[in-house]
C-alpha cells in the first residue's frame, strides 16, 4: 500500500522513458480494430477452453487468482513495512491472519484486481474500452479516501479527474502497481498472447509510464498464462523470459533467478543477493522478481509459496499479492489453506463477491459475449472503509512501540 515508486537513481537512461510509444501504438491499432469489429454484424466467436483446460478448471484457476490475490494481500498487510528480523521478533509460527482481531482485511492490491476483472466482464474485447472502463474505477476509488495508496497511482488519478485521458494520465514511474493487477488478464487471455499484451499494456499506462513496469506487469500476466495452460515446459518459459523487456536489468535479473532455481536457494536467499536484506521494496524489478521466484521454487505448494514471499520483509501486501495469484493459478482456490481462505473479513466485496465474478468471467470467455460486471451493495464501502481506515491507523500506532 505505501508508495510504488521504485529507486530512480543509478539506472539506465534507455529504461526511464517517460513514454511507451510501442505500447501507444498496439492500443491505438487495437481501437480501430476493435471499431471494424464492432461494426460486424456477428457476434465474437467463441473460445473453446476445453482445448487446454476444462471450463470447471478454468473457473477453479480463476478463483484461484483473485482469492489467491486476496489471502496475499490480507496476509501480508500487516507486515508491510517491516524487515524480515522485525518480522520474526514480533511473530512467531506461521503466518496467520494478524490485521483485526485475528482476521484479515484486504487493500488496494486486491481492490485493483477486481477493478481489472470488473472491467474486463464490461469489455473483453476492446482494450481501450477497457481502459476507459478501469479508469473511471480508479476515479471513484480515490473518492473513497482509500487508507493506503501509491503515489504514482494518486498521481494518476488526479490526472483523470482533471481531465486527461487514459492515454495520457500515466506517470513515469517504475513502482509495482500495474503487476499487483495484471495476474487476472493473463490468466483470462492465457490462450490469446495478442490480447494479454494489448491489455496489460492499456491497464499499465494508465497509471505508469516507465517501461519498467510494463515489463513487470506483462511478466506476471505471462506467469498467470504459463500456469493456466500447463502444457508447456518450465525450461522453455524460463527461456523466454528475458524477452519480455528491452532492459539489461531485466535480462540480468531473469539470469540470477534461473541460477537461484537450479542452486535450490530459498526465496529469502535470492532476495538478498539483490541486496533486498532489509525487504523488499515497491520497485518493479524487485517485487515481481522475489514473487516470481517464490512461486517457482514452490510450484504447486500455495502456503510454501506465500510464506516464503512474506518471509523476505518490505512490501509484504503486493509481494504476497502477486505470489498469492500465481500460486492459486496453479492450484485452484480449493487448495488454498481454509483458514486463510476463510480468516479474510471483507464486505461487501466478500469471498463469495470474488466466486461470483470468477465465475461469470469462465462463463464469459466460452461465450464470446460480454456479461458485464458483477453487481454488489457499494454504499457499504463506506463503514467498511472506515473500519479498514481505523485499523490501518491502529496499527501504525503499535508500530511506535517497542
């Protein structure tokens, strides 16, 4: 929830780009084609999922992400912040839900992703429908005075609501925010690559323009696909990798994770050869790097996976966001542990809000058809909000305690 604006000094100029032409450009090819689309007088055709993976299996992985996103998030909130060390002089034992009174509450990672996914039920095939669609959920989201939020994404924001459009509201900024949410599009288009590119690109320049973030969040949503399918082998994705971005960093750091999974290194030992000793912090080529690796060297075991993400510190609530969503992509929301499933204490976007809109976006993906979003009671964001807001505060206090 802190701010998403990574290191920015000692890069490389080439990386900073305050602008994603390429990105621009595939959107704008997109619109049009999506406008001739729309002037056809068939409806879209249908996707077959069962070639890959059943409908049931795809609901399930579905599930799997946005609870998986949630239990991450809700798990690691309390903890956001603090160091490894100060983690386990304040906790012992395993990680369990810590935020109000023995449960958990979820924040702006989780809230994003459903924003993704709800926009996603309004426009599936037209990315800068969708785009727009996010955009005015993040406009009423700010309106809701949300407890923790980053400062590229506020910045965004306020663009919006002085009338930039979408296009243009991003700022340059390299934070984690558009990984936090892309996990969702790359396991809804895991069989469409053109459509995962078009629509991470539209939901990451929204709010960040560095290419840094670009090459994050699209890593994720390739993470999200590659779990989904499960017809391809773990060498040949890791190969592929690197070319998800132009960046010597990126390449550098897709090396060094393929070196940790063949040394077996834990996730707390990969995170401090990139000199995250004292956590993990918002900065894309250090979020999504530790919540990749997590989820490899534990694939197929979700509490492994989540805890050894956490382990490492810093920003615990969108690391374990996204380890969380790649991990339940794999295994589906039954295998996630059910007192972490059910310890989560959210209204009115509840447990059962998250199977609802899992579900109706299987159903959607094998019609062809938009279904529109899921409807919920939203004036009561308004006490939950508060209540969230008064725990948040509640815990900063603590934290000034010995």
């Amino acid at each position: 929830m802190r701010s998403r604006q990574g290191p920015t000094t000692q890069r490389v100029r080439q990386n900073q780009s305050p602008c994603l032409p390429e990105a621009v450009l595939l959107l704008r090819h997109s619109a049009c084609s999506a406008g001739r689309r729309n002037q056809c007088r068939h409806a879209p055709s249908s996707i077959e999922v069962t070639t890959v993976v059943s409908q049931e299996k795809f609901r399930a992985s579905l599930m799997g992400v946005l609870l998986g996103t949630a239990v991450g998030d809700a798990l690691g909130l309390p903890a956001e912040g603090m160091s490894h060390q100060r983690i386990q002089r304040r906790w012992h034992g395993q990680w369990r839900h810590r935020f109000l009174f023995g449960r958990g509450m979820t924040s702006d990672d989780t809230e994003h992703t459903l924003f993704v996914a709800q926009a996603l039920l309004a426009h599936p095939n037209d990315p800068a429908a969708f785009q727009s669609c996010l955009a005015w959920k993040l406009r009423l989201w700010l309106l809701g005075i949300p407890a923790g939020i980053g400062f590229a994404t506020l910045r965004a924001i306020l663009k919006l609501w002085l009338g930039f459009p979408p296009m243009q509201s991003g700022v340059s900024s390299a934070g984690n925010g558009p990984a936090m949410r892309s996990a969702i599009l790359g396991a809804y288009f895991f069989d469409e690559p053109e459509k995962r590119l078009e629509f991470v690109a539209a939901a990451t320049i929204l709010t960040h323009t560095d290419r840094r973030a670009m090459t994050a969040a699209l890593a994720v949503a390739e993470a999200a696909a590659f779990a989904m399918r499960r017809d391809e082998s773990i060498d040949a994705w890791l190969s592929a990798l690197p070319g998800l971005g132009h960046e010597e960093e990126w390449r550098v750091l897709c090396r060094e994770m393929v070196d940790a999974l063949c040394a077996k290194r834990s996730v707390e030992t990969f995170a401090e050869s990139l000199g995250l000793r004292r956590g993990v912090t918002g900065y894309a080529f250090h979020s999504v790097p530790v919540a990749l690796y997590a989820w490899l060297r534990h694939r197929g075991d979700f509490r492994a996976a989540l805890e050894s993400a956490l382990n490492c510190g810093g920003d615990t609530d969108s690391v374990g966001a996204i380890a969380g969503a790649l991990a339940g992509a794999d295994v589906g929301a039954k295998s996630i542990p059910f007192e972490w499933r059910s310890g989560i204490c959210e209204w009115p976007r509840s447990n059962r809000f998250l199977e609802q809109v899992a579900k109706r976006l299987a159903t959607q993906k094998v019609s062809g058809r938009p279904l529109g979003a899921v409807r919920y009671f939203w004036p009561g964001l308004i006490f939950r909000n508060t209540v969230f807001l008064a725990s948040v505060l509640l815990h900063g206090f603590r934290r000034l305690l010995p």
